[in-house]
C-alpha cells in the first residue's frame, strides 16, 4: 500500500514539474523583453531582467527534483536528527520518504505560484500573487514542525 501511495506522490510531483515546464514554455512568446525577477516584501518589483530569466525556476526544480529523487532512492544517505538504529530504521525511513516528497510538493507549487506572479506582473503592476508568500513560506515550516515531531516520536 505504501509503494502505491509514494508512487502516486512522485507521479503527482512529476507531473507539477511538468506543467512548469510548459507553463513557462506556453508564455515566453508573450512576455515582454524585460520582465520582474525580484519581489519587495510588498509584492512590488524591485529586480528586473531578460526574460529569459523565466526559466529559471523550471531549471532549478529540476535539479531539485533529481536531487530529491537520488535521496528517496537512497534513504541512508540522508542526514537526521537523530541515531539511527536497526529498532527506528524503517520509521525513520518512512517519516524522510514522505517528507521529501511533500517538501517538494510544497516548494514545486511556491515556484508556480511565483512564476505565474511575476508572468501576470509583467502585463500588470497591480497583480497580486494567487496565494500570498507568506502563507506558502509558513506551510514549508509549518511541515519542518510536523516532520520534528513525528521524528521525536519515532526515536
């Protein structure tokens, strides 16, 4: 049951990466030769360059998501919080498989939502991102909380 569940995940992941991909692709076309490629704390553009720079997220998630996938693969070279011992190996084990995969989940979906913020602030300075950063920023570390506590539990 587990090896369905983590294969729906990768394939869901996958598939997220994918659509940045041809998110970016569908919309080079139309962008304008200088787009936003920094946000204030306000949302307001404060760094501007080549829109060729629109693909530099879809390239660093895909180092990511070879990365994330070389760790899943291998579990035991990950690092973690605690000793791992022939008793916790499998939980521990687990607890960093569905980790990785939802960290991914969550820092694939803050790169769309940044890059579909700055394709729309491109043609709109009063765009506003779909959903806020800092939401986003909190449920990555709102996970890092979860994820210490199970680890904690788990010992």
């Amino acid at each position: 049951m587990e090896n369905t569940l983590f294969m729906i995940f990768d394939v869901f992941n996958f598939g997220l990466l994918v659509f940045l991909w041809w998110f970016t692709i569908k919309n080079y076309k139309t962008l304008p030769q200088t787009i936003p490629i920094h946000f204030d704390f306000d949302g307001k553009a404060d760094g501007f360059g080549n829109k060729k720079y629109s693909f530099l997220m879809p390239v660093v998630l895909t180092v990511l998501y070879f990365l994330f996938a070389f760790i899943v693969r291998s579990p035991e070279s990950a690092n973690y919080p605690v000793k791992i011992t022939a008793e916790n190996e499998d939980a521990q084990f687990m607890i960093m498989e569905i980790f990785i995969r939802w960290i991914f989940t969550l820092i694939t979906l803050l790169f769309l939502n940044s890059q579909d913020y700055m394709f729309r602030y491109s043609f709109d300075e009063n765009a506003k991102p779909r959903v806020p950063m800092v939401s986003a920023i909190f449920s990555v570390i709102g996970s890092l909380i979860i994820l210490f506590v199970f680890v904690g539990i788990f010992k």
